[in-house]
C-alpha cells in the first residue's frame, strides 16, 4: 500500500499526513455492490468534517486558478465536487447515472469491474473552450471517469485534470485515462 504522496512532488504536498488519514477513515464493504467485490466505502471521511476540508483544502490548493467548472460524477463525485468548486468559486456539473437529468444531454454507455453502466451530461452543462476539473471519489477500473471525459468533450469543454481520493492500482482503471492529469491523494 503507497499513498501517491510519495509520488508527487513536495510542492503539490499541502497536507502530509492527509494520505494517511485517508486511508484510516475508509471502510472495506465485502461483496458490495456483488459477490466477489470489495467496496471502499468513502462515506465515513464525510462524516469526519475536519478530514472532508482538508480533503476540499488539498485540491483547492492545487488547482485554484486552473479551471472553470467542476464536473462531479454520481454520486460521491457530487459531494466531495461541490464542495471543491464552491471553494474555487466556480460552477459545478452533474454527471449523472441515465434517465436523472431532464434536458438534452450526452449519454454513454460504458464497461464497470462488475457490469456496464451509462452517463448523461447535459449538452449545454459546459461551454466550448472551458476547463474541466472532473473530481470523483475512487479510480477503479477507470471506465467511469474515461466516460465522464468523453462525455466533457462531446460539449465542446477540456478535461483540465482529474482530481480522486482513492486510486486501485491493480485494477489499472489509470490506462484508460491516458493522455489525461490524474491525481489521487491515495493509491492501494
């Protein structure tokens, strides 16, 4: 187990103990949402408001001045997304499972470890020539955020970075997201 801290350079470090801490405050679901799957259940970090605003606090840092929206996948995506964004001062995009949104949107169905899904955008939700920051709460397989970037640039925007807490390497979802910045503040 390394936490990417270890990766990054030391000016990108705001907080570090915050990869740690991370990874105490998450909690391993067996056979979730399937037999044979362990989910890492982000919700007890946001349950723990000092280690949820220095999560928002590590990303502001690194990003402020860098994009225009932020676009936050369902549905831990949106928690952990809005916040980042209030905090930049910027707008904040849903990507959503389909059939949530109510106006024209962009769908795209997509391979998951353990099914297929599909996500909607709203076509109008981002503008050409904008800067994405798309934020969500775990890489696994990476089928979600490569769709979520698809799904970006289909509007006419740029996915400026990805922003994770947590990144399962061996499940190597990062290869899918090539060409893309990727950061997790913790990878297992």
């Amino acid at each position: 187990m390394t936490t990417s801290d270890q990766d990054r350079p030391a000016r990108d470090l705001l907080d570090p103990d915050l990869g740690a801490d991370v990874l105490a405050g998450l909690r391993d679901i067996a056979d979730f949402p399937i037999n044979g799957v362990v989910f890492k259940d982000f919700t007890p970090l946001l349950l723990d408001a000092a280690l949820r605003d220095r999560i928002v606090e590590d990303t502001v840092a690194r990003r402020r001045g860098t994009v225009d929206v932020v676009a936050g996948i369902e549905a831990r995506g949106f928690i952990i997304g809005a916040m980042i964004a209030h905090a930049l001062g910027v707008g904040f995009v849903p990507v959503r499972k389909e059939g949530k949104l109510p106006s024209a949107v962009h769908r795209l169905s997509y391979a998951l470890e353990y099914g297929t899904a599909t996500l909607e955008i709203h076509q109008d939700a981002v503008s050409n020539g904008e800067r994405v920051l798309v934020v969500d709460d775990v890489l696994a397989t990476g089928g979600t955020l490569a769709a979520t970037c698809e799904l970006i640039e289909r509007c006419g925007a740029s996915v400026e970075a990805i922003e994770l807490v947590l990144e399962i390497a061996a499940l190597e979802g990062r290869s899918k997201l090539e060409g893309q910045e990727v950061f997790s503040i913790v990878t297992v």
